[in-house]
C-alpha cells in the first residue's frame, strides 16, 4: 500500500503511512470531546474522507490548531504505540515525542504548508483546489489525481487512501 500524500493543487506532500494518517484520525476522533468547540468536522470528515473546499481554509486552519492543543495535553506512555499496530517503518509519526501534537508534527505542518499552497494557487490561478488525501504514488496515485471531485462526496466514501 502507497503512503498517504496530501494534495494541494500541483502539489502532493508526503504525509505519512496509512496505518500512521489512520491513528492521527483515530487519535483526534478520541479525543474530541475535549476540544473547545467538539466540531472539529472539517478534520474529522471532511479531511479524513472527502475534500476541503478553498473557502474552508480559514475554518480547517482553526480546528487543526484546535486539534494540536487539544493533543499537546494528551502523554505518550510507554507501549501507547502497540495498539495500532504501525509497523517498523515511519513517515509521518515521531515516535519519541513526548506528547500526542509533538508526534504528530509533520502531518500538522504538511497540512499548514499546503493550505499556504494552495492559498498561492488562488492568487495565481483564480480559484482553489481543494486538499484531498490521496496515495501518494503507483496506480492508485494516478486514479486518485483524476478523480472528479463529485466522487469525493458520495455519502457512503470510504477514505480514498486507506485502498
């Protein structure tokens, strides 16, 4: 299975394991309820299996950074990772991190840069493209990029990256 790119645009970022993307979900689904607002939709849906429309930007930014202060609190205890079964191989996680936002890192920053990305595609282009997680290459890469975006919102969408 393809590492999970992130989409924004003519870029595609890096942004971890499937099994890695898949336990930063499960993680910010679990811990939720202790965000401010408990809405953190646009992470939880509409990041998770569909698009961010350029017009959510703000919004997204603003629940993502709702999600790193909620997991800043959150510790790493020894064999906290077990449950997940990750595997050798790390991408997108820090492992040695002493809390939940610091682990995660990289996907929070590759989210930030590419919201700013595609940011620069409006001021160049005219419109957005909406982010998407996608694999991140072989055929799977391929079909995801020439995906027409009405798929994305199918009500019964499974996360296109976990194929």
């Amino acid at each position: 299975m393809s590492d999970v790119g992130l989409s924004a645009g003519l870029v595609l970022q890096q942004i971890g394991t499937p099994r890695e993307v898949a336990a930063f979900f499960e993680l910010i689904g679990r811990h939720k309820p202790k965000s401010a607002g408990h809405s953190l939709a646009l992470v939880t849906d509409r990041l998770y299996r569909r698009t961010v429309p350029g017009e959510s930007f703000d919004s997204l930014l603003e629940q993502l950074h709702e999600c790193q202060r909620t997991l800043r609190s959150v510790p790493i205890t020894p064999g906290f990772w077990d449950e997940f079964d990750l595997g050798d191989r790390s991408v997108g996680l820090d492992r040695s991190a002493s809390n939940l936002a610091d682990a995660f890192q990289r996907i929070f920053f590759a989210i930030d840069r590419s919201v700013e990305v595609a940011r620069l595609d409006r001021k160049n282009l005219g419109y957005f493209r909406p982010l998407r997680l996608q694999a991140l290459e072989g055929p799977r890469s391929y079909e995801h990029k020439y995906m027409p975006l009405e798929d994305f919102e199918k009500p019964d969408m499974r996360p296109i990256w976990l194929e």
